[in-house]
C-alpha cells in the first residue's frame, strides 16, 4: 500500500471512529467503508477498520450487515480479530430480549435544539469570566481554634507517658514471672 493510500485510510478511519463517537452512525458507516475498501483487509489494521464497521453497521440499525461482516472476520489471519469478531457475533446473534415500555427511559431528541439560542446553553462559554482567587492577608485569617505549638508539646508529652506506662508494665511483668 502506498503512503498516500495509507493516509487515506487512516483519515478515514479516524474520521469514521469520531463521528462513530458523536453517535452519527451513518456518516461513520460511510467513513468506514471506504476506509476499509482501500486497506488491506487481511492485515491487522484492515482488522480494526472492519470491526469498527461492524459495530457502526448495528448502531446504523444494519444488523444483517453487521452479522455477515462479522462472521467474515471470525476467520481473519490477525488472531485479535478473530477473537474479537467471535465475541462480538455471540452478541450480535443473541435473542434480542423483550422489554416493557415502563422499564425504559425516553431520551428526547436534541437534534431540534437551537444551538445558537443563549437560553439553551448551560455552562457554556457565554457565562461571566471567572475571577481569580483573592489572597487572604494574615489579617484576615481566621484564628485557628488551637495553637500548633501547643499541640506539639502535648503530642510529645503523651509520647513520653505512653513509653514510661510500657516500661513501667513490662518492668513489673518480668518482675512477678
């Protein structure tokens, strides 16, 4: 493949995987096909441009794409792609499972939304600038409820206790044995 061809192919492929990725399924389907018909399909790259397809095949509603693609790939040269072709046909061919209408959430359509409408944008750019933290002078700090320095002598006098009770406890057991 020539360099030229292969810069194709990844363009392709990475334009197929980012419009995969912003859930426009067929764009990326189109992106993947023609990635995937100007690479090697028996290489590993050729592999992970034709599994990308597969998976965008389902989300564009292709099943019967997706599964004939899929079951092509479950003998690949690539031991990965087979591997994850095999997987991925399981899931493809399982019996699609029956739902209520009351156990699924609505997700409303967005696509109506005016993206130029300040209203609709939230936590957009469009807000005030943030400011910048202000500095707090000793002045203006609040009086810690202890003193460090005190805390530290009390930490180190309780050491000092602790050690003399061990000693003193340990002495009088070696003591009486």
């Amino acid at each position: 493949m020539s360099s030229e061809n292969l810069e194709i192919v990844e363009a392709e492929y990475e334009a197929g995987k980012a419009t995969f990725e912003r859930g426009q399924y067929r764009q990326s389907v189109q992106h993947l096909e023609k990635a995937s018909a100007l690479v090697n399909r028996t290489s590993p790259l050729g592999g992970e441009v034709q599994m990308w397809l597969v998976t965008a095949y389902e989300a564009a509603d292709q099943r019967p794409e997706a599964i004939a693609l899929c079951q092509q790939l479950t003998r690949h040269p690539d031991w990965q792609t087979r591997t994850q072709s095999k997987r991925l046909l399981y899931i493809l061919e399982a019996p699609k499972l029956n739902t209520r209408p009351e156990w699924l959430t609505q997700i409303p359509d967005l696509v109506t939304l005016a993206e130029s409408d300040p209203k609709d944008r939230r936590g957009s750019a469009g807000t005030a600038p943030a400011r910048s933290p202000r500095r707090v002078t000793a002045a203006e700090e609040p009086e810690s409820p202890f003193n460090l320095g005190q805390a530290s002598s009390r930490n180190a006098n309780f050491f000092w206790f602790a050690l003399g009770l061990m000693a003193l406890i340990l002495g009088s057991l070696w003591w009486f044995s």
